[in-house]
C-alpha cells in the first residue's frame, strides 16, 4: 500500500470513527421521559430493587414526613446532581444510597423530569419569634460572620436558579435543619459553599432561617 492509499483509508476509518463516536452521544443525550420518571417514582420497580420513591417524598414529590425533601418543582439538574451524588462518598444515606446505585442514567433523568414538572404545595413558617431573623439573614446574610445572603443564590423567593442553585421554597423546616447542619459537620460533603457557610451558622441562624425558607412560595 503506499502512502497515499493509506492516508486515505486513514481518513476513512477515523470518519467512521466519528460517526460512530456522534452516534453514541445523540443515544446517550437521548431526551428525558417524564411519563417513564412517573412510573418509577410511583410504583418503584420490584425487579430491579427500586422502591417507590412516593413512599418517602409523597405523592408528585410533596412529601408531607418532614424529615424527607419536598421535591415538585425542582430543577431537574439539581435532582440528576443529587441522586448521582448519593453513589458518591460526598452525600451517604443508606436508603437513598441502595436505590441511586440500582438506577440507571436514563432512570435518574426520567425521574427528575417528572419531578420538575410536578406543582409544589406551600409549606409556612411556625415560629413569629425567629422567622423575622431568618428574614434578614436569607436577604442580607450576617456581614460580621461573613455570612452571604442566602438569597444571593436561591433568589429572593427561593426559587433557585435553574442548572446552578436548588429551588428550597417551602422546604420542611426539619429537612432544611438537617442538611445545614450536616454541611457544617461535613457528614455532607457535596457542596464546598454550603459547607463553608453551614460552619458559620449558629443552631438558633439554621433554625431561623429554615422557618423563613418554609414560608418562601
């Protein structure tokens, strides 16, 4: 073969190469079904050891057991994020653990994307003594503590940013207690700011601002 045959057949094994190579990636970026994401978030799959996530975030994602997140309404970035994270050592919890590793990556967006599309039902604050403190350090943040407003990257209604900030809008006041104080005990590693700041916060700020955060719509 001489040299220019073989560039040629060079050329055409590294184009079909590539074609191959776009092939794959248009089936891996393969759009979300929401219709899958309902089923599986509703009945779970048996077969595969996939419990009904319903069971623990209530029916459309609003769970009404405080300790668990609300999830209806959430960023779908967010959500792929956090079940990826939960096969990761940055956020261990053994129930969410067990089902994230037996999801597959079509399952975890089939699931966000129901989820986002899901209307979230308000929650309210329940202490008039704190929620005011809880008020001022969402929008202003505590200057002396080098607190930033929390509002600065969950925006002013707690809607969050899409594809950079979750919406915690009329989150459970426990649930929001909970992670702030495992971000500040690095029992939940996933997120440097969070953590950064959670290490800043007294137990009274957390409490004051997670009862603000619930009443957010």
């Amino acid at each position: 073969m001489n040299q220019k045959s073989f560039l040629k057949s060079m050329l055409i094994a590294m184009l079909a190469l590539s074609t191959l190579a776009y092939a794959n990636e248009e089936k891996t970026a393969a759009k979300a079904d929401p219709v899958k994401g309902e089923a599986l978030f509703t009945a779970g799959d048996a077969a595969r050891g996939i419990p009904a996530c319903v069971a623990c975030h209530g029916d459309a994602g609003n769970s009404t057991i405080t300790q668990n997140p609300k999830l209806a309404g959430q960023h779908s970035a967010y959500l792929v994020k956090q079940l990826t994270n939960f096969t990761e050592p940055g956020r261990n919890n053994p129930v969410m653990t067990m089902t994230a590793k037996a999801l597959t990556p079509d399952d975890v967006k089939n699931v966000a994307a129901y989820l986002s599309a899901q209307a979230p039902k308000p929650g309210s604050a329940k202490n008039k003594d704190i929620v005011e403190i809880g008020k001022k350090i969402y929008r202003a943040g505590i200057s002396e503590k080098n607190i930033p407003a929390c509002a600065g990257c969950h925006s002013p209604n707690g809607a969050g940013i899409p594809g950079q900030f979750p919406r915690i809008a009329s989150q459970h006041q426990d649930y929001v207690i909970a992670q702030l104080t495992n971000f500040r005990a690095g029992t939940r590693s996933n997120n440097v700011p969070m953590a950064t700041i959670a290490k800043r916060m007294s137990d009274d700020e957390m409490k004051a601002v997670a009862d603000y955060v619930a009443g957010l719509k």
